[in-house]
C-alpha cells in the first residue's frame, strides 16, 4: 500500500505533466495564429515576394529600355546611309540623262553630215565623176565613208576632220553612257538592299519597342499590386493593437468582404434584380470569407466569372464573383476574414469590383442587412 507521502509526490508529479501539456498546446494553437494573423503572415509573404519581381521587372525594363536606344541608334544610321544612296542615284541618273543627251546631239550632228555627204555624192555622179561612186554609196555609216577612197576625194579635208570628231566623240559619249548605266544599276541595287536592311531594322526597332512597352506596363501592374498589398497589411495591423488582430465585425458578426464603396446596391437594375451589392476595389485586391465556413464550390460560373461560394451553419451562404484568382478549394474550411481571392472583372463586368451576395436556404438577402 502506498504512503500518504508517495501518493502526493504522484499528484504532484501528474498536476506538472498537465500544466506542461496544456502550456504546449497553448504555444502550438499561438504558433498556429488566427486567420487574421496567417492573412498578415500571407500578405507579408506576398509584398516580399512582389517586391522581388519588382527587382526583376525593373531590371528586365532597364535591359528592354537599353536595346530600343541601341535599335533607335541602328535604325538611325541605316535611315542615313538610305538617304545617302538615294541622293547618289539621283546624282548618277542626271548624269546618265547628261550623257545621253550629249549622244542624242552627236547623233543629230552626224546624221545631218552624212546627209551633207550624200548630197555632194549626188551632185558629182551627175558632175559624171562615177570612178568610186559604187564604193561610196556602199558605204554604211560616215566613219566607214571616211575610210574609203571615194570619200577622200569627194570631201574637203575640213569636213573629213569635222567627221572624225563626231565620230570620236560619239564613241567616248557612247562608253560613258554604258559605264554610268553600269554605275547607276549597281546605285540601284545597293539603295534596294539598304532599303531592306531598313525594313528589317525597322522591325526590330518596332519589337524593341512593343517589349519595352510591355516591359513597363508589368512593372506598373506590379507596383499597384504591391500598393494594395501595402494597404492590407497596413489595415491588418491598424486593426488590432497586438498588429494580427480580425477586421472590426458588425452586427450579426460579419465582416466586409472587400475594401472599397458600394458601387451598385441590391435590388431591381435595369430592369433585373440584382441580388447583391458591388464593391468597387482595384484588381488583385483581397477578397476575404465574410464569415467562416466550407467551401461549397470555387470555379467559373456564367456571368459570375471566377466564382466562389462558402456555406455556414443556419442555411446561409456566401456568393463572391468576378475574381481574378481563386485562392481556395472545394471543401476547404475557411476562418472569417481569410482570403479566399482576388478582386477581378471576370464574366460580365464593366470593371474591377467584388460582386458580393448572401443568401438564406438560397433565396438571395440584402448584404447590407447582415454587414
């Protein structure tokens, strides 16, 4: 049998297993928090996150930034030398004209002494003076006239000298004028190659652009993303001295779903009822469980877009619509004040806003008789 001494030293000892017991459990249940504290622990997690991509997206705007100027600068250079070929073949082409005027008046010069020169031919066959007449009307062109005996004596020296200079001359005029059309076509070729290389930078410059474009817009949406998430942890930790304390609850203990103004209220818009109210807050802000409760069902809905609906005791129900992100399952229990989504302008909607209705064994009730 057990002394009086042993029997109080084994209640002592029992009396500090359960005092340890229950400080563990109390530790475990603190570590664990409410949902307020793991929605500011989540909302923290979330702004250090976006804070790193905004590093990221900075970086990426600065290295786009940096490859437009450098496709500006191609760009720029190519537009110079297009506009430096150009004006070279529109240089060539007036000296091609130049040259091929000078012809054309050599020709006209030459044909109009070969006319001289038939008509001398003419006047001294019916002088009688035959002996080389068959040579001379033989004779295809004035130079090759030149050439014949015939002409050597039916001429004046004046006029064979005067003879080979046009003929000179056309020949040089001639080469000239081939050696420009040669130039002119290569001109022609190097501007259309130009030409392309422009079209082609013009490209790059243009998708250089649009990245750059693309580039600052995701550093915008990433900036107002962290604004808002500023606020949340902000509003979080004004709420409650100890910095993780629940939204302020109203009557009935519900909390506003979102953060933001009654943009559209319940009842009859349009000409259809409207079964709850709108709140207008900008995309990517929270959506929290206005009450705790089992997800009955997260997913698109017609018209509703990103839906999701939470089932409570008593036959009510909680419908919060046109998410941009879904951040709960089916099934899943969520504590009052929790996030369950993302403020968004999915289905039909004319921009961001949580449309927000509670409902009592389904038929839909004013949300702002419960808030």
């Amino acid at each position: 049998m057990l002394s009086l001494r042993s029997c109080s030293r084994t209640v002592l000892i029992s009396g500090m297993v359960v005092l340890l017991s229950c400080a563990v459990l109390a530790g475990s249940a603190s570590a664990a928090g409410s949902p307020e504290e793991r929605r500011a622990a989540a909302s923290r997690l979330t702004v250090s996150q976006i804070r790193a991509q905004l590093d990221e997206a900075r970086a990426d705007r600065d290295g786009r930034l940096s490859a437009l100027a450098d496709a500006e600068r191609t760009f720029a250079t190519v537009m110079e030398a297009v506009g430096a070929a150009e004006l070279a073949v529109q240089r060539q082409q007036l000296a091609v004209d130049y040259a091929r005027g000078d012809l054309i008046a050599l020709e006209a010069r030459a044909e109009q002494q070969r006319k001289a020169l038939a008509a001398q031919a003419e006047q001294l066959y019916k002088q009688g003076t035959t002996g080389n007449i068959t040579a001379l009307l033989e004779a295809v062109n004035p130079a090759d006239a030149l050439r014949r005996s015939v002409y050597a004596e039916a001429i004046s020296r004046t006029e064979r000298r005067a003879m080979e200079r046009v003929s000179v001359a056309r020949i040089a005029i001639d080469a000239q004028r081939k050696k420009l059309d040669s130039e002119e076509g290569s001109l022609t070729r190097v501007l259309a190659e130009q030409r392309a290389l422009l079209a082609d930078v013009a490209k790059i410059r243009d998708n250089a652009e649009i990245a750059a474009i693309a580039s600052e817009q995701r550093l915008a949406d990433l900036e107002d993303h962290l604004e808002v998430e500023d606020r949340e942890v902000t509003s979080i930790t004004r709420q409650s001295p100890s910095g993780g304390g629940a939204p302020a609850v109203g009557r009935g203990g519900w909390i506003w779903p979102a953060k933001g103004p009654i943009t559209s209220g319940f009842g009859v818009r349009w000409g259809r009822m409207h079964k709850g109210i709108d709140i207008g807050a900008p995309t990517g802000a929270p959506i929290l469980a206005a009450r705790p409760g089992t997800v009955s069902y997260a997913g698109a809905m017609s018209g509703y877009g990103n839906v999701v609906i939470v089932d409570h005791l008593g036959g009510l129900s909680t419908l919060y619509a046109h998410q941009s992100a879904i951040a709960v399952r089916k099934g899943e229990q969520v504590g009052q004040g929790e996030r369950i989504g993302s403020v968004g302008c999915t289905g039909r909607c004319t921009g961001p806003h949580l449309h927000f209705e509670i409902r009592v064994n389904g038929a839909a009730r004013n949300p702002t008789s419960f808030l």
